[in-house]
C-alpha cells in the first residue's frame, strides 16, 4: 500500500466525524479524498461516495433513533422524494451526460471536469449556509410544521444535486428541515443521517446497474474507515459546541471549494 492510500484511508475516517458530529460533510470531505488523494475518476468518485456515505450515515442514523433523535415521519415524506431524485439521477441522466461538453479555446470542458466544478460550486453555496447560520440560528423548540407540497419538491430537488455530484446532501437537508418543518438542530441532524442513508444507497444501487467495474476492495476499506469515525464524531459531538464546530466547517469547506474550482480550471496537467 502506497502512502498516498494510508493518508486516504487516514482521511476517510474524517468522512464519518463528519457525519457524527454535524450530520453532514461526508460527500464533501469523500469525494475530494477520492478524487485527489486516491486518484479514483470523479465519476467513480461520485458513486463510491454514494456508497461510503449512505453506509455511514445509516449507522449514525440508527445510532440516533437508539436515543431517540429521528423524526421518521419526516424521514419519509422528505426522503422519498429525494430517493426518487437521486435514482433516476444515477441510472438515466449522469450516464447520459456526453463525455466532451463544451471546448473554449484549447480548454476542454469534459464530463468529470464538469463533475467538479458543479461540486465545488455546491461545496461553497453550502460553506456560506453554514456559516451564516452559524450564530444566527438557535436551538428551536416550536412545534414542527409540515408543508407537504414545499417539503417534497425539496426533497426532489436535493435528490436531484446529491445525485449528480454524488453527494448525501445533508448539508442541504438540514437547513431544509430546521427552515421549512421548523425541526430542533439535534433531531434535524438524526433524520438527515436517515435520509442520507436511504438516498445514498438507493442512488449507488442506479450506478450498479450501469457499471459493474467497481473497486470494492478500496470501498469496503475506505468505508470501514469512515464508520470507524462515525464512532468518533458521535463522541466528539457532545464534547464539542455544534454551532462553532459547523462555523469552523463551514469555512474549511469554502476552502476546499475554491481550491478544487481553482485546480480544475487552472492547475489542470497537459
């Protein structure tokens, strides 16, 4: 094993802290990993990252649901929906992105190239949330409202992002369960895991079924990794403030966004 795979594998396991701590981050973190430091194609990249998060995230759900932070009401009428999305996403659209998009000059805009950008873009919109919720937004106790129509076409349209950059979408899932249902952080972040998971996994089964070339033996490890750190964000979560944890990772994943739009457009090899 080369040392670039023992840094990934080490990396991974932040995936699943992710998770643990703040419900969201995994694809974030996951894909970059993938793509630059276990120099897995982006496509790939997405699918493996469906498989790692949905995994890890579905063992801090039912951690979650164990303490009773899982609001599987919502967990249903939001997520399927989005579990819709993210499959038909996989199967039909991703496959039939054209491989060459668009040429300016002597730069060529391919498919994974586009994969990435579209992500880091995703990456910063996100990053901004999370810290401009960061400070502004309380722990909210009102009661939980239910606005079917608007909840489901969020639903579809986050199933529609996650599935084309191969992310979970917590990162927009919560923000949509703390505005729209008006859910308390904690609970927000258990069903988020939940829905993760279910659209996640259900969105790796759409890339079976056009791929079967699969490196399982870096998957498996890489999400055995990531569980691994489910365990240790779950720990760290009651140790450390949520509101400044996500601020801090709302700016790390600005970070990321723009280096991955910078190395894309700029730093890309002849």
């Amino acid at each position: 094993m080369e040392v670039l795979e023992i840094v990934g594998y080490c990396l991974a396991v932040l995936v699943g802290i992710s998770l643990g701590l703040i419900g969201s981050g995994g694809s974030i973190l996951s894909v970059p990993i993938l793509v630059y430091i276990m120099a897995v194609n982006p496509i790939f990249a997405t699918a493996y990252s469906l498989f790692i998060v949905g995994t890890s995230a579905l063992i801090g759900g039912i951690k979650k649901a164990v303490i009773k932070e899982v609001n599987f009401k919502t967990v249903f009428i939001f997520g399927i929906p989005s579990i819709i999305a993210v499959f038909l996403t996989r199967s039909y659209l991703v496959p039939n992105i054209p491989e060459v998009l668009f040429s300016i000059r002597t730069f060529v805009v391919t498919k994974p190239i586009a994969i990435m950008l579209l992500f880091a873009i995703v990456m910063i919109m996100s990053a901004l949330k999370m810290i401009q919720v960061s400070g502004e937004k309380k722990e909210q106790t009102a009661t939980i409202r239910y606005k079917y129509l608007k909840i489901v076409f969020q639903g579809l349209i986050i199933g529609l992002v996650a599935g084309t950059v191969g992310a979970g979408g917590g990162f927009l899932i919560i923000p949509a369960l703390v505005l729209l249902v008006r859910m308390p952080m904690k609970i927000a972040i258990g069903t988020s895991l939940f829905i993760v998971a279910l659209q996640s996994l259900i969105g790796f089964v759409g890339d079976l079924l056009q791929n079967d070339a699969m490196d399982w033996n870096l998957l498996i490890l890489f999400t055995l990794c990531s569980v691994m750190g489910i365990f240790i964000g779950t720990y760290l979560s009651k140790k450390i403030s949520g509101d400044k944890l996500k601020k801090g990772f709302g700016w790390f994943v600005l970070v990321m966004g723009i280096y991955i739009i910078v190395k894309e457009l700029f730093l890309k090899e002849e």
